[in-house]
C-alpha cells in the first residue's frame, strides 16, 4: 500500500472516530503529497522523495512548536507537536543511534576512509541507504566523530 493509501485510509478512519486533530493533519500531508504530484518534478515523486516530504513537515511541526514556547503559547505549541507525532507515524520506523552508528561504521570500513576529507564520500552513500530512518545531521555528526 502506497503512503498515498495509507493516509487516505487514515483520513477515512480519523473522520468516522471524529477525530478533528488527526483529520487535520492528515489531511494536511495529502494537500502536500497532491502538490508534489503535480508540481514540475512529478516524475521524480518516489517513495524516497514521499518519506523527505513527510520528514519535512514533521521538522516544520517542531519548529513551529518551539516558537510557539519562546512565545508563551503552549497551547498552540502542543497542538503542533501532536500534529508532528501523527505525522511520524507514516515515517519508517526511525534508528537508534546505535545502529546508525554501526551502519555508519560500516560504510566508512568499506569506502575506505580515514580521514574529514573523505566526509563527503561517506555522507553521500550514508545518506542514500539511511533515507528516511534517520536524522541527516545525527549521521553527519557520526561520520565527522568516526573519522577524527
């Protein structure tokens, strides 16, 4: 079942629980699937490009919710992070920072690299077989520790 599917099949669900938070945001990552697919680069709409689009607007969440906090407005700021933790759960199950520390490990065994100049070799292969299980800056933040 494509993501697509799914929300749609969630969309469905959150309507008939009546339930208004998990409707909203639903709906709001179809709006966004929708405008990807018929933006310029539709060709380019994979399953890669579909889990960016989720982590995106998950980020979005969170910032938004964090200016809502400086500002004192802890409401609105819970209602965003909510919306970001029903999002999250379309996403691939995310690593621990363990196991990406150990598939970091092994990229840098097989690429060869033993030193912060070859950081691009490793980032560019870790951030392809990583997409959508883990954080880009965790990732560049190991490989720049592991090759010190």
């Amino acid at each position: 079942m494509s993501l697509e599917q799914k929300i749609n099949e969630g969309i469905k669900a959150a309507m008939l629980a009546k339930d208004k938070l998990r409707l909203e945001s639903l709906r709001a990552v179809k709006a966004a699937i929708l405008l990807a697919k018929t933006s310029e680069n539709a060709k380019d709409f994979d399953e890669t490009a579909e889990i960016k689009m989720l982590q995106k607007l998950v980020k979005q969440r969170r910032e938004t919710a964090e200016i809502y906090i400086s500002n004192n407005r802890q409401e609105l700021a819970d209602k965003e992070l909510a919306e970001a933790t029903i999002i999250e759960e379309y996403l691939p199950k995310q690593l621990n920072p363990q196991e990406i520390e150990a598939a970091v490990k092994s990229i840098i065994e097989e690429t060869g690299a033993n030193s912060v100049k070859d950081m691009g070799k490793v980032m560019g292969i870790a951030s392809k077989q990583l997409a959508g299980k883990a954080d880009g800056k965790l990732i560049a933040e190991l490989v720049k520790k592991l090759l010190q």
